[in-house]
C-alpha cells in the first residue's frame, strides 16, 4: 500500500527524488529476518571453528600417545594392542579434522548464502522508495495513500512525468468542417 505521497500534479521533480513511498513494514522485517540468518550462519561457522580447534587439539594429543606407546612397545614394556589403539585413535582425530574442515567450507558457504538473501532484502525496501527516473514536471498522479500497488507482468504507471514543458509538440486532429473556426 502507499503510505505517503511527496509529489502531486505540477510538482517540479528532480531525477532520484521519492515521489512516493510504499508501506516498508514488510520489508522492514525480511531485513531484520536476513540480518538474523547472517548473524546465525556466522555464529554456527565459528562453532564449527571451535570444533576444529578441538580436533587438532585431540589429533596433538594422540600423536604423543603414539610415541608413547611406540618407546613403550619397543622396550616390550606395553602390548601391542596399546600401540594399534593409539594409532586408531590419531587416525581418528585426523578423520575429525578433515569433518570439521568440511564443516566450516559448507558454514562459510551458508553465510554467503544468507548474506546474498539480505542483500535482496535491502534491496526490496529501498524500492520501498518510488523515485523519479527523469527530472521534470508531474503531469499525472493515479495513486493515492492507501491504494494497493500490485504489479504482475507489468509495472503500474503511478506517476506521468514531462521532462521539458517549455517546449511542447502538440499532435491533434481537426474535423474538416471546424478549420474555419
């Protein structure tokens, strides 16, 4: 719906001026949605962050258990079954590094991905924002607040804007008979 009206019939407008504005409200709040996604995606990315720190973290730990248990196994001071388990276990952990790498790409790809929504959003409610394409002067108005604005295939005119008045080219028909008057 238009929710206010800045230019009227004779109106002197410059290009970019806002001759009218439709109700932002929705808009308003596809934005405020966008910005929470963004802030959502960007929250998870650094959990998936964390993970990873956690995992290499995890993976330190079990390559000194590793050479634990290999100076241990080479003195035959631990069984070997010790040795194959630390060595599951760093095989493991560098697994959950390659995951939480994995995971990060696809949370960064997210984030590009609702940063690209709110781009559209801002974009959406600054065409809220009904602006004159041309400067000139407003020769016709067919909105007014209140009415609903729908556009299909088709954009509605709203406004009829003349660039140059100064100079006009009239095209009219003359009947035969009143070429006399």
């Amino acid at each position: 719906q238009i929710e206010a009206l800045n230019a009227d019939f004779n109106s002197e407008v410059k290009a970019g001026d806002v001759l009218a504005r439709i109700d932002p409200k929705t808009y308003e709040r596809r934005v405020a949605q966008a910005n929470a996604d963004v802030a959502a995606a960007k929250a998870a990315m650094l959990v998936r962050e964390a993970n990873l720190a956690k995992a290499r973290a995890i993976l330190s730990q079990a390559d000194k258990t590793v050479a634990r248990n290999r100076t241990l196994a080479a003195k035959k001071l631990t069984p070997e079954a010790n040795l194959e388990s630390a060595l599951r276990d760093a095989s493991v952990a560098r697994a959950d590094i390659a995951v939480s790498q994995a995971e990060i790409e696809s949370a960064k790809a997210a984030v590009a991905q609702k940063q690209a929504t709110l781009d559209q959003a801002e974009i959406d409610l600054d065409r809220t924002f009904i602006r004159a394409p041309i400067g000139g002067t407003v020769i016709s108005r067919t909105i007014d607040v209140g009415q609903t604005v729908a556009a299909s295939l088709q954009a509605p005119e709203l406004f009829r804007i003349a660039q140059d008045l100064r100079r006009i080219r009239i095209e009219a028909q003359v009947n035969e008979a009143d070429i006399g008057n």
